[in-house]
C-alpha cells in the first residue's frame, strides 16, 4: 500500500510499504479520510520528538471502514464506518485510576508508537479496543467530520480545565482550527462574548464568519483595550492560548480580570522557556492551566457533538488532497493558507 513515511525530520515521502493485516484483537481500516494536526508538522520539523519513531506513518486523526476484523473482535464486522481515539491510556497507572488518564503515564498513541493513518490502511492495535477507543460511527456521517473528533475533544480537555461558564467573556488568541474549535465550543458553553485575536486577515475574517464576535489584529489595535471596552474595564474571565508562541503568556495574564482563567492550550517547542510578571498572578489572583491530550469520554462527546451538527465541522476543512499527494497536503498545512487540510482516500 501508499503511505507517506516519514524517515528523518524534514524527510517525508509517498512510498509503498507492507500493508497490514489483522492479528488477534486487531482491526484493519481503510482510511477514509484523515485531517492534518499542527502537531504532524512540528514533528515533521523536529519541533516535537516524544514518541516520535523514525521511519513511521504520521495522522492521528481520522476515520475509515473496516475491512479486516482479527480473531476475537465481535464488536466490529466489515463495512462498518469507525473513527479511533488515538490516545490510548493504559488504565492502571496513578493517573489513570484518579479519572486523568489524558496524562496516562504510560500513554501511547496512533501516529506515534503505532503507524497513522497518512496511508491507504490502518491497523487499529488490541490494546485501542480493549479500550473502547475504536467508535462505531453514525451512518452517513462524514468521515471528515468524524476525523475532527480528536482535536475537538483535545479542545474539550482545555475547555474543562479553564473552566468556561454561562456569562463568560472569552478570549482566544489564535485563530487557526483549534482557536475555531475552541471558539465554537465556548459559545456552546454558554460564553456571553467570543473575542479572537489572530495577525492574520484572512482567519479573522474566518473567525467572524463562523460566529466570533469580535475579531482584533493585535498589530494593529490595542486588545487589552478592546477587552476592557466590553467588560466594565475588568478585563476577560477566561484566555486561551490557541497558539505556541511563549511570550503570548504574559500577554494573557495581562488581558484577564482578578480571579481570571488562563489556558495554554497550544503546545510549544521543547525547550521553549517565557518570562511573565508574577505579581500579575500573585495579586490577580489568576489561575493558570494546562492542557494534554485527551480523554476517552472526551472524544465520544466530540464525536457526539460533531455527529449532531453542534460543531460545524465542515466548515473549518478549507483544503482537500488525495493520498498521493500527502506530501504536498503537508505543506499547505505548514503554508497557513489553509484551516484544516483533509487527506482523502476514497
Ligand atoms: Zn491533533
Ligand atoms: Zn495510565
């Protein structure tokens, strides 16, 4: 079968390699289609190296048929349309008996220490199913939609650990699909004003087409400003980091009200350090979180949500390949022309 494999940082190629059959406990898939992660891309530049192999078969969200169902599975038959959580906790460490298994001490996950699903087939190992990490999808679903469950539900862990409540203002900087997701899901919520700070014109722009209330270029206005313009000069209840950038997290201690809730959902480049005003924390009284992975329950509300048209996931799908051109896929997701880029295998 084709895959895209990576053999290096910097060295992904389209290239026929085994294709996978099911042992025991296993399933094959035929991936359907699969949506590209920022995180593919850090760790095609070498930015991330946690459970990264070399050579593997990077795409951690997606969805596919079955076609191969191993000795032992019954809960799945051939043709069925199915989307994996691709975090795999192993349900015994301290982590995962005190309900945190996102940050499972032994985690592993598809796209990681197992080949994703940037290839015609997927093998989905035992341990995902033992699990329950494999979901049977509603019929007609759109495979795309249903690759969107995992991102979203890494929003959904965020979202739980900041805390968004009925009423809040929340401001998100960043406006990629994650800032999106995150955007839509605070509006869900109950946020009584969604403010989205991105340089970018065209995501503003995006931002504002799907619902955000106030798109600000922070290059241009003064955010803290505007935030305060709307909020009796206290400033936001909560800020998310919807972007890695290190320095942004002085910035959104700045920008939230006393007793405020800031999130860094986006993951930064190992190493990165930032400095920020302690006393900003000290006297405010600002709690900051954090934000891994996902859980399983997470992932099934995603699909729930996604599956019912809360999230209106086709929206954010602005780019669309074939598998054979998975390389270039990967390049229009760097690029930031695109929202999200699909790979498709039809
Ligand atoms: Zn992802
Ligand atoms: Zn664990």
């Amino acid at each position: 079968m084709k895959a895209a494999v990576l053999r290096a940082p910097d060295d992904v190629v389209l290239q026929d390699v085994a294709t996978p059959s099911a042992g025991p406990g296993e399933l094959i898939l035929k991936v359907k289609a699969a949506t590209v992660c920022g995180t593919d891309i850090r760790i095609l530049r070498g930015r991330k190296t946690k459970g990264v192999r070399f050579p593997s078969v990077l795409g951690h969200e997606f969805a596919g048929e079955v076609v191969e169902v191993g000795a032992g599975v019954s809960q799945f038959s051939c043709g069925d349309p199915v989307s994996v959580n691709p975090v795999i906790p192993c349900r015994k460490c301290a982590y995962c008996k005190t309900g945190r298994e996102n940050v499972c001490q032994n985690r592993q996950a598809i796209g990681y220490e197992f080949d994703g699903a940037y290839a015609e087939y997927l093998k989905v190992p035992a341990l995902a199913l033992e699990s329950g990490n494999a979901v049977r999808i509603p019929q007609g679903m759109p495979y795309e939609a249903a690759a969107l469950a995992e991102p979203l539900a890494c929003c959904i862990n965020g979202l739980r650990n900041v805390g968004v409540e009925l009423g809040d203002v929340v401001v998100i900087l960043g406006a990629g699909p994650i800032g999106l997701m995150h955007a839509a899901l605070a509006r869900r919520a109950g946020a009584r004003l969604v403010i989205m700070s991105e340089p970018n014109e065209m995501r503003r722009q995006a931002a504002l087409d799907r619902g955000v209330d106030i798109a600000c270029d922070p290059t241009k206005e003064d955010l803290a400003q505007v935030i305060r313009g709307v909020t009796d000069g206290l400033g936001a209840d909560v800020v998310i980091l919807a972007i890695g950038v290190p320095a942004l997290a002085n910035e959104a201690l700045k920008l939230v009200r006393k007793g405020g809730r800031v999130n860094l959902f986006a993951g930064f480049s190992a190493g990165d350090m930032a400095t920020f005003d302690v006393n900003l924390v000290h006297y405010n009284e600002i709690i900051v979180t954090g934000a891994s992975a996902l859980r399983r329950q997470d992932y099934e509300t995603a699909l729930k949500l996604l599956a019912g048209g809360l999230i209106d996931a086709n929206s954010l799908v602005t780019h669309r390949f074939e598998l054979a051109d998975a390389v270039e896929a990967l390049k229009e997701a760097e690029s930031g022309r695109a929202l999200k880029v699909a790979i498709r295998n039809d």
